[in-house]
C-alpha cells in the first residue's frame, strides 16, 4: 500500500482583512501576489516560486495570493490591470514588484530575504516602503 503524501501548499489564500493581519505575523519575507477578483493571481509566477522554495528550503519565506477587492489595507491596489507582488518583513511592506518579470521578481526575494535573515539575526532596521 502507498504511503499518502502530504501536499504542501505554496502561496497562503487571503481572501478578507482577518487573514490579511494574521499573515503579517508571520515571521520572515512574505512575498503577496495582489489580484483583482475579476482576473485571478498571477498563475505565470507559480512555478517561478516553487523553484525558488526548493532551492532557498528556508521557512522564513513565505508566499500568498491576496485578493485586493477584499481588503482594506490593499484598497490602493484595486482597479490595476497589472500584476502587482508586495514584499512584507514584520508587517511592514519593505519592496513592490509591478509586473510578472521573473528575473526581478526573482532578484528581490532573495535579496529581502537574505535582509530579512540579516535583520532576525542581528537586529538590524529594515528599509520600508513609504507611499507605493
């Protein structure tokens, strides 16, 4: 008989304003892909994520959907037609990435993440985002 794997979920579904702040309390880099409902998450960075999830391994990375009609504190991000991921470190948006550009995308997780690591070890100030 086979043995039944348990299937890990990438991105973290938040879908009203409870969800949202309980997910800023999670320690390390949260990278948020905010979607209007009417055109769904970004399903070209899927895989881009999950590449990046095996070859880091680390558990302060974490990825999630966020539908910005639904939430208050994404009331900014609601009738753009484009791909926006937003970068959270203690509850702070410490980067934006407009647009689905892998390369980017990819350049900044794990540079916020390495800064992340840095400041959960050292103490160190993180750079926030202002106005975005």
């Amino acid at each position: 008989m086979a043995a039944k794997r348990k299937e890990v979920v990438l991105q973290i579904n938040i879908n009203n304003q409870e969800l949202w702040e309980e997910m800023l309390c999670l320690k390390g880099l949260i990278v948020v892909d905010a979607f209007q409902a009417w055109c769904g998450p970004c399903k070209t960075v899927v895989d881009l994520f999950q590449k990046i999830r095996n070859e880091v391994g680390s558990d302060l990375l974490h990825f999630a959907v966020a539908e910005v009609d639904s939430i208050d504190a994404l009331e900014k991000y609601r009738g753009k037609c484009e791909p926006v991921f937003l970068f959270y470190a203690r509850g702070e948006l410490v980067a934006v990435v407009r647009g689905a550009n892998a390369p980017l995308l990819q350049k900044t997780i794990l540079e916020r993440l390495a800064a992340e690591k840095e400041a959960l070890e050292r103490g160190g100030e993180r750079a926030v985002v202002i106005g975005r």
